[in-house]
C-alpha cells in the first residue's frame, strides 16, 4: 500500500488489515467508500465514453461516425451510466459513507453490514448494466419511454431496466442507513442543530431515496413484465396508458435530480464556510432548506409533461410548483455568498470548485425556472436547451461538488495531501472545459436544435456551436483526468497530512488523518456549535500565503 | 448513550463481550434495538411507495375501465379469497403471540407460535398458487393466450348489462367492438392482478424465508424477554405484508358483488 512510506504509523483504517479479503468483506463504512470512489469511477469513464462518442458524431452536420442506432445507444448508455451509476451513488455512497458517522461522532453507521451489502448489490447491477452494454445496449433513451421501451424497442431493455431496478436497492439502503444513523448514531451533545449542514442535506437526499426509488423500481419491474410477460399496463394497444408510464418515471426521476445535487450542496456548504474562515450565514435556513427542497422536490414532476397531454390546470399548478421549489435553492445560494462577504476568503482548490458550483448552480437552476415556464417550456422543449440546463445543474452542480468534496476531504481519506497547483489548475480547467461544452448547447437549443438528433446536416449553421462544445468536451476530459493522475500521485507522494490541515471545525477533523478504524479513539462529547470558524486558527498555507 | 468508551485499541470481537448480540457500533442494547426497529419502519415506508406505484395505477384504470373491473374482478374467487385472508390475518396473531411469548420468556410457547406462522404463511402461498392455476385454465393470464370473450373464462354472459352488451347486442359492429374493448380493459385489470398478487406473494415467501431463521434463532434460545429485535423486526414486516394485503383483498376481489340482475 501507499502508506508504507511512513515506516512507524498509528494503526489506521487503511493499514489496520492487509490482503483483498479484507476490503471485500470490511464492514467499515471508509473502506466501503473506497470501494465505492473506485466503482464509481470506472462507471464514471465508461459513462464518459459514451459522451465522447456523442460530441465526436455532432462534430460534423452529417451523420457520418456513428450509425443512428449507435448514436441511439450511444446517448441511451451515457446517461442512464451517468445517471444511475454514477450520479445517484455518487456523493452519498462515497463521501457520505466516510463522513456521516464521524461528522455525528459515530463508529460507523448504524447498519455496517447492509452498507457493504449496498456496494454488493451495486456491483451486482452495474455488472448486470455492462453485460447489457456488451451483448449490444439498449436504446431508449435514459427515460425509457413506454410504448417504445414496451413495445418497439428490440434491444436489451429488460437487462438494463433489471439492472437499475437492483441499483435501485443499493441506494435504499445507503438513504435507509443515513436516516438511521442521524436519528440514532449522534454522539452525546450531537444535537440537530449542531450537525454540520453536509449532515443536514445528506439526510433530505436518503428521505428522498427512500420514497422516491421504489417507485422507479416498480415502473421499470412493470416495463420488464410488459415485454416478457405481456402484461397491459403502460401499452396502449392492450388498454394501457403511456403518460402513466410518464408520470410514475418522473415521480422518481425528478427527485432524483435532487439526490445528484442534494449532495453537492452538502459538500459547498463545508467548504464555503472554511475557507471564508466564518460562520456560515443563516445555518437554520440553510439545514431547513434542504428539507424544503426535498419536500417541494416530491411535487414538481409533471414540470417533464408539459407537452405530453397532461391538462392544462394540471400544467398550471405543476408550474407554480416548480417556481416554489426553486425558492430553498436560491435560500442555498444567497447564505453561501453572505458567508463569504467579508470573510477571510482563499483560493485553494476546494474553494474553486464551491465556488465554480455556486455560479453554474445558478445558471442551472435558473434556466430550470425558465423550463418550468408553460410558454417557454413549449418553445424549447427537448431541445438542446434542456441538455445544457440539466447538465449545469448535474455536471456544474453535482460533478463539480465531487471534485470539490474529493479534493477537502483528500487528506482525511487518504492521509496525504494533493499537490495544491495542481488542483488549482485542474479546477480551473474544469470549469473552463465545463462552459465551453455547454454554454453553446444553450444557443443551439434556444435556436432549435433537437436533442437526440444525430445528423443536423440541414442546419449547417449549428455546426459552429457543436465544434465548441466538442471542443469544451476534450478539456474538460483532460480537467477530469488530471485529478486522477495527481490524487493517485499523492497516495504515493504526497505530503503526509495533518490531522486538521485546514483548520476546519467538524468532528472528522479532530481524529486522525486517515482516521483509525472505529473513527475516535474515545467518542466525542460535543459542546459547541457547528462552523466555530471565529475560534478555529488560520491553516498554515494560509497564514504562509498572506 | 455511550461515554466512556474507549475504542480503536480494542478488537472487535471483545468489545461487548459480555453481550454477544450487542453489536460493537452501538452503545447499549437500547441503541441498537432503537435503530433496528426505526430502519425496518423506514424501510416498510420505502415498501409502501414501493406497492404505490401500482396501486395508482390500479385506481386510475379502475375509474377508467371501472364495468371491465368489476366484472373481471366478479371472476376472482370469493370464497378462497376471504378463506384465503383468514389465513393469513390467523398468521398475523401467531407472530403476535410469539412476540409476546418471547417478552414472557416462554421458549416452547415462541417456538410453536412460529411454526405455526410458517405453516399459515405457506398455506396462504399454496391456496394462492390454486387460484392462479384456475386463472390460467380460463385464459385469464395475459402472458397465455388470453381471452374473456367465449371460451371457459367468459366475462361476458353473467355480466351483460354491466359491461353495456345488452345495448349494443343488435348491432354486430358495435357488439364486435365493444368485445374488442373489453378484452383490452379487462386485461388491464388482470395485469394490474397478477403484478400486485405477484410482488405480494414474493414478498410473503421473502418472509418465510426471514421466520425460518427467526424460528430457528428462537429454537437455539437466542431470545430473551431483554433482547428479541430480531423477531420483533421480522414481526412488522409479517405485518406490513398481511396489511397489503387486507387492502388487496376488497381492491381486486370486492369490486361489485351485489347480485347479478
């Protein structure tokens, strides 16, 4: 292992057994998360894979690369990968798993063998996923519309509806042992409303996963059933409806998006007050929000159906709904930037990408009030439009907190530190990367470009836009693979990591880095309040930089 | 709750040593049965929306198609159904009972009681595998070449003026029609049928599956009137099981029984 360069070390999670059977069958909430972080990324590149081959196909206006059944399965593997695979599970499974006990002052969560049976069950389906992929894909659209899911489609929807119907039960019960541990698990002193805001929104994304995901599940298992076993139910030639099939996909899938970004803000919200050096502003309605989030989030997801028939005074009430929901993100968004006015504000490379998340969350959530305009909604509808919207919200909101979460909580995990110039720069490629692939997708679809189109050889003005974001696409592409490179660089050669190089408050920064199995040597009794930044000291390459 | 513990020195195993089933996450008993009890509560809330879905369904197509319903519904057995939720609320007492003996200490009393809900359990699961089967002799299942027009699983002759045949039987267009439809509609009903039966009997052999072991725990002695989590646990899922169904019994078999006119 990387640690072996220290030779006299404390006893830590990651040292404190050797061998493969070890990680296999721990049952320690870090190690489980390091299986995750590894998992993820993989389904992450095969994910990214399928992007690659997208914006190479839209480079040019013909469709000359790919054929239109590929590109079909192309842009289907992308996001149902990125999306079930790799959004869902990702901050909760991986940051969430190694932080919530010990930001509650617990020894692990309080279901440590269904956490590992979770990354089983996880395997399992992205297994099952990848067979689906290899014996030749499916082709619906991460959506998996009814009747062409049910009836048309002659690729392999059932294998890939399995697959995210098991992924389904993994993220259950990540949510099942999260709501779990924060009611149960807190340290003496742990009150509400001292747990740190990551607690917080970590809590509103696992009620959001456990409400919202077997709903899916039993869309999918029925979409499964209509194809193997004839059933009626979605098809409309056996008397079924589709806009049912709609409304119980959305039901979960709109939530969902606030399980990706739930997440996100959990970690912007650590960050944000660290390095403002402040309290953070507002700490009730900050926690209160996500709350609210999750709540309003159950109610908006006919705001997808606008154009598929539902009634108009349904439409309506849907709309207003959606304008609602957006009211908590924006509560989110001013506290964050009231912390940091006149904070003792630094750059580090956590910090960049907060900060890169609150301004393209914004851009997101905003165009999303415009998408959730009736008049709009119908000018613009499936175009290119909604594409960039939905991925500043899912690549800018959510990627952008992982990063940024991956990066704070570096030296925490892996007990070294990453090289700081190096962050920075990926962080800033990144959000370069980032808004040159999408911000032109905006004027495309503004101007009319269909998603899910292949060949636009009869607009050739769309062209330029395209070379743009093909081009965004490969810098972004180096600005992921740089963190790889270097974090896993660090393992080996980085500089060993304080126990609290920040200087930040929160529990898991007052055990060692990489903290030792059971978390604390002697379980915390908590008397303060979260974000005690007045009386934390300035971090040493902070006091250095000044 | 937890203060003095010191942790990360000792094992794992040897933590609570004196408490072999207290796990060495947790504090006390109290912390652990606390958190078990309130993850199986949740969980059963993730069942809830989890049958949801299809209940939804079934009550947007139940007002939709509601004659189709009620007549295909009529075609459901009602003696086996109600014999059939006999069973299984007989089931819900024993694992009741066996709670309560486990809260007396009474290890033979337990033990009986949870054989018994093996054995009420299965019969539910056997009488049920009955019914399916005479649903697949009339044509009944989508899957198999479905039909409730003629035929052994005729739908139309007992139910003529609730389907609205008797005013379209003149006319040999709109009767064929009519026909089609209620083919179409009914097969709606029996889908939704089998998709909710079906999740619930597999839910119900998940838990004969979960008392074999809790039968076997309480026959190995492991329960006390102190610690019985486990069988308490696996008790509110029984429950929750048996509540599914006591809503599917009057949804799917009582749709419209008065008297055919």
């Amino acid at each position: 292992m990387a640690t072996t360069a220290v030779s006299v070390e404390k006893k830590n999670y990651i040292n404190a057994e050797y061998g493969i059977r070890s990680w296999l069958f721990t049952t320690d909430h870090k190690r489980i998360a390091l299986l995750y972080i590894i998992s993820i990324t993989a389904m992450f590149f095969i994910g990214g894979f399928f992007a690659l081959l997208i914006r190479l196909e839209l480079l040019t206006p013909a469709g000359d690369l790919l054929t239109a059944d590929m590109y079909n399965k192309a842009f289907s593997m992308h996001g149902q990968i990125m999306v079930f695979f790799f959004l869902v599970p990702s901050i909760p499974a991986t940051l969430g798993n190694f932080l919530i006990p010990m930001m509650v002052g617990a020894k692990d969560l309080a279901f440590p063998r269904i956490n590992l049976l979770s990354w089983y069950i996880y395997i399992a389906a992205a297994a099952l996923y990848l067979w689906c992929l290899a014996s030749g894909g499916v082709d619906t659209g991460w959506t998996f519309y009814t009747p062409f899911s049910s009836q048309f489609s002659n690729t392999h929807v059932v294998e890939a509806a399995l697959a995210i119907f098991i992924a389904g039960f993994s993220s259950i019960l990540t949510g099942l042992n999260f709501v779990v541990t924060v009611h149960r698990m807190r340290a003496p002193g742990m009150t509400w409303s001292r747990l740190p805001l990551f607690v917080w929104s970590h809590y509103a994304t696992s009620i959001i996963m456990l409400l919202g995901t077997p709903v899916i599940a039993i869309t999918l298992v029925l979409v499964a059933l209509e194809r193997t076993l004839n059933l009626g139910i979605f098809d409309p030639t056996r008397g079924g409806d589709p806009v049912l099939f709609q409304h119980l996909f959305w039901f979960y899938s709109h939530p969902a998006v606030y399980i990706m970004i739930l997440p996100s803000m959990a970690v912007i919200s650590e960050i944000v007050p660290c390095f403002s050096r402040k309290r953070v502003f507002g700490y009730n309605f900050v926690a209160m929000s996500s709350i609210a989030i999750a709540a309003i989030g159950f109610l908006v997801w006919a705001h997808h159906m606008f154009v598929a028939g539902i009634s108009v005074y349904a439409a309506l009430v849907f709309s207003f709904l959606t304008f609602l929901v957006a009211v908590p993100s924006a509560i989110k968004v001013f506290n964050w930037t009231a912390t940091m006015y006149k904070g003792s504000v630094s750059f580090s490379t956590p910090m960049l990408y907060a900060m890169g998340f609150i301004g393209l969350f914004t851009i997101g959530g905003l165009t999303g009030v415009f998408l959730g305009t009736l008049g709009v909604d119908v000018h613009v509808h499936d175009t290119y439009f909604v594409i960039a919207h939905f991925h500043y919200v899912m690549v800018g909101g959510a990627v952008l907190g992982f990063l940024g979460g991956m990066h704070f909580w570096w030296p925490k995990i892996s007990g070294r530190m990453y090289p700081e110039s190096w962050g920075r720069l990926a962080a800033i490629i990144v959000f370069i990367g980032f808004n040159l692939t999408f911000f032109p997708q905006f004027i495309l679809g503004y101007v009319g470009m269909p998603r899910r189109y292949w060949d636009y050889s009869h607009m050739p003005e769309w062209q330029a836009l395209n070379v743009l974001s093909t081009a965004g696409a490969s810098i972004l592409a180096v600005g992921y693979l740089l963190p790889m490179v270097y974090l896993l660089w660090s393992l080996r050669y980085g500089k060993p990591a304080p126990d609290n190089p920040w200087q930040a408050t929160g529990l898991e920064w007052r055990t060692a880095s990489p903290p030792p199995t059971f978390n604390f040597d002697e379980i915390p009794e908590v008397t303060w309040e979260a974000y005690e930044y007045e009386k934390m000291p300035l971090p040493e390459e902070v006091t250095l930089e000044r | 709750m937890s203060d003095s513990h010191t942790i990360g020195e000792a094992p794992l195993a040897v933590e609570h040593a004196d408490r072999p089933e207290l796990r060495h996450h947790f504090a006390d008993v109290e912390q652990q049965r606390n958190a078990a009890t309130l993850g199986m509560w949740w969980f059963l809330g993730t069942e809830i929306m989890f049958f949801g879905g299809m209940f939804c369904a079934y009550l947007i197509y139940r007002r939709w198609y509601f004659p189709e319903f009620a007549a295909a519904s009529r075609s459901l057995s009602l003696p086996i159904g109600t014999f059939n939720t006999t069973v299984l609320i007989c089931s819900s007492l024993t694992v009741a009972m066996s709670v309560r003996a486990a809260q007396l200490g009474n290890r033979k009393m337990q033990v009986r009681m949870l054989l018994l809900t093996l054995v009420f359990g299965l019969a539910f699961l056997g009488i049920k595998t009955k019914e399916w089967s005479d649903k697949y002799r009339e044509h009944h299942i989508p899957t198999f070449d479905y039909n409730v027009v003629g035929g052994e699983g005729d739908l139309i002759q007992e139910n003529k003026h609730l389907l609205g045949i008797d005013k379209v039987e003149n006319d040999p267009v709109k009767l064929r029609a009519r026909e089609a439809e209620i083919q179409q509609h009914t097969k709606v009903f029996y889908s939704l049928y089998f998709a909710l039966t079906g999740m619930h009997a597999i839910h119900m052999l998940i838990g004969v599956g979960l008392f074999g072991v809790v039968t076997w725990m309480a026959h190995k002695g492991r329960f006390t009137p102190e610690y019985h989590t486990p069988l308490e646990i696996a008790g509110l899922y029984w429950h929750f099981v048996d509540i599914v169904w006591i809503y599917l019994f009057p949804l799917l078999y009582l749709i419209d029984r008065k008297p055919i006119s």
